[in-house]
C-alpha cells in the first residue's frame, strides 16, 4: 500500500521515502572508589545478584528482504492467473510508510498494456507486515474477502495471520463482488512462503519523529494553503477517496503516514487564479532512514531549510533524514511544488 497516490484517470487506476535509523543499546558499570581510611565490604557470593541483561532492540527489516519474486514466483502467478504478468511499478511515496513498518507491497498487472488478469481484475496485490501493526478492527475486516469502492473501481481484500506476520492478498477490480477464490489461492500462495522468508521488523519510533494528530482542515490552516489555492479552497478528494484503501489505514493507524488532499475553489475568482492545481500532501514519519531510495527521482535541489528534495514536475519529496514528505501541486498547475514543501518541514517541525 501505501499512501494514496493523486487522483487517477477515470479510465485506469494509476499510481502515484533515506538514511538508516536504528536504536543501540549500550551500558557500562560504574565503579565507586571509597574515601579514604573506609572499609569497603565486598558482597558475598549468597547475596550478590547478577545484572539483568537488556533486551536488544529487533533490528528493523523488510518483509521478505523487499523481494517481490520470493512473494509469488513467475510459476506462481501463472498457476493462480493464467495468464503472463508483470511487476507494477511504484512512483513516489505510496508504499514508504509502510516499509517502516517492516512491511511491502507487491503487485502484478498483465503483461499486456490493455489486458486483464482475469475478468475485470487489472492489478493483483500481495501486502506483508508485522501482524502487531495491524489493529484488530482492521484485521478483523480482511478475515473475509470484502470490496471499498474507490474512483471507478474496487479494491478487494482477504488477509490472514501467518505466525505473527499478516499476509493480505488484493485485486483492484471494476466490479464490486470480491473474487474469493483468487484471493483465497493467492493468500494461501503468498502464505506459504513466510515460514523460510525474511521476517518483517517494524522500525523502532526513536527521535523527532512528526506527530500526526492534527486533521487536513488544521493542517491547511497552518500550511497558509491560501497563498497556493485561494480563499474558500477545499479540503478533500475531489471523486472516490483512497485513505479508505484497507492497506493506506493499516499503514495511517500505525503512525507511519498520513495524506491529505486540497483543491481550489473552482469557479470563484480566488479558485481560477490559484498557483497551485489538486494538492496532495503526504506525510511519513521516520521514513528517513529510506531517503536515498525516494529521493531517487527527480532533480536533487536543497530546501531553505536545509533539507534534501527531488522534483518531478508538479511533485516535489523531501526529507531530513528523519522524516519524509512528499507534496503534490497539481498536473498543469505550473507551481513550483518546494514552496509548499519547505512550509512543510517548518510547520511540522514546530509541532513535535
């Protein structure tokens, strides 16, 4: 999964981050010297009590070592479809948070441009995570293969825990009954695999990670989002809503991402005079540690802050090597996305 990518065209759904981060334990006893002409007691062996050991932080690590292949095989895929497939790439920030967790997302469309994997399923998805970082409710809503309409199509989901690691086959569909069987056979696939797999270790929240808390209306204020779309600009996705995706709210509950999404108030003067086009903003928490990776597309610029950013057109990432964020100013909107994004970093700096 993965935060939600910018709004897709009505005729596909398309998809729209890095320095390490780990905790070291260290300890060290500290021996004390008596003043001088003091006798000091040395404790008996019946009452001396060993140091406790501390528990070593798990290090964090990425389902299946983030190996796509190892998830479904080739013979996999042909046996569960039927047909020839290919890897769907992934742009931007969507599936970041949900690799701090430990965690990845694969997905296979047809080999074919113009092709289905079966009838009216074009992508089949594989998402793999700690099971502690799936809350129950929503563990409990993909124990049984279920559809959330989004845009013009569905994304249907059947999950199941493996040991301690949540296994949740998809299919992103046009139509609204979920194809159980598929999904059934590609959880059993999928499942199969994670006893001799790499476990996923979500990483540890150390240091000045981004809260989370305040809502996209709080965060619009803050931002001064006028100055980009407008007064009377709206918050909210203009047609079908993604953060209602099962994987985006496992990933959101967990405290690994959040997205919002603004819009200018179009037909008012403010709203036709706007900078910027359909905003997004997403926001990754602890993310730095996987900025090298996200900040691989693009031209490499340097925010005021300090921070490092890449720009692809209308989109702009950047990170400070702890957290990661990612803004969106529109197609054709023309507006240099950094703006809003160094507002970003210094809105949410100051809100830790």
């Amino acid at each position: 999964m993965m935060p939600p990518p910018a709004p897709r065209p009505r005729s596909r759904r398309s998809l729209v981050i890095a320095a390490a981060v780990a905790a070291a334990l260290a300890f060290a006893g500290c021996a004390s010297t008596a003043p001088p002409g003091t006798a000091t007691s040395t404790p008996s062996a019946s009452t001396a009590q060993p140091s406790p050991t501390p528990t070593p932080t798990p290090e964090h690590t990425i389902a299946f070592g983030g190996d796509c292949s190892a998830v479904l095989s080739d013979d996999d895929l042909a046996a569960i479809v039927g047909v020839e497939t290919r890897p769907r790439e992934y742009v931007g920030t969507a599936d970041v948070g949900l690799r701090t967790l430990g965690g990845i997302e694969c997905a296979w469309q047809a080999a074919e441009d113009i092709g289905y994997l079966a009838d009216g399923i074009y992508s089949l998805i594989v998402v793999v995570l700690p099971t502690a970082s799936v809350s129950a409710d929503l563990r409990a809503e993909a124990s049984t293969a279920a559809c959330i309409r989004i845009y013009d199509g569905a994304t249907c989901t059947l999950g199941a825990d493996v040991g301690g690691v949540w296994v949740a086959a998809q299919v992103d569909q046009f139509g609204d009954e979920p194809p159980t069987a598929l999904l059934q056979s590609t959880l059993d696939t999928a499942s199969a695999h994670v006893p001799g797999a790499i476990a996923p270790v979500a990483l540890p929240a150390t240091g000045p990670w981004w809260s989370l808390g305040a809502t996209c209306e709080e965060l619009g204020e803050r931002l001064g989002l006028a100055d980009f779309l407008g007064e009377g600009y709206v918050t909210g996705w203009w047609e079908g809503d993604p953060t209602l995706a099962w994987t985006y709210r496992v990933v959101r509950d967990a405290g690994a991402t959040a997205s919002c999404h603004w819009n200018p108030n179009y037909g008012s003067a403010a709203g036709d005079a706007a900078v910027y086009g359909l905003t997004s903003l997403t926001l990754s928490p602890g993310a730095g540690w996987d900025q090298e990776r996200v900040l691989s597309r693009g031209q490499r610029v340097e925010l005021p802050g300090g921070q490092s950013a890449a720009v692809d057109e209308e989109v702009a990432v950047g990170a400070d090597g702890v957290n990661v964020a990612s803004v969106s100013a529109g197609q054709r909107s023309g507006g240099d996305p950094t703006e809003l994004l160094s507002r970003v970093f210094e809105v949410m700096d100051g809100m830790r």
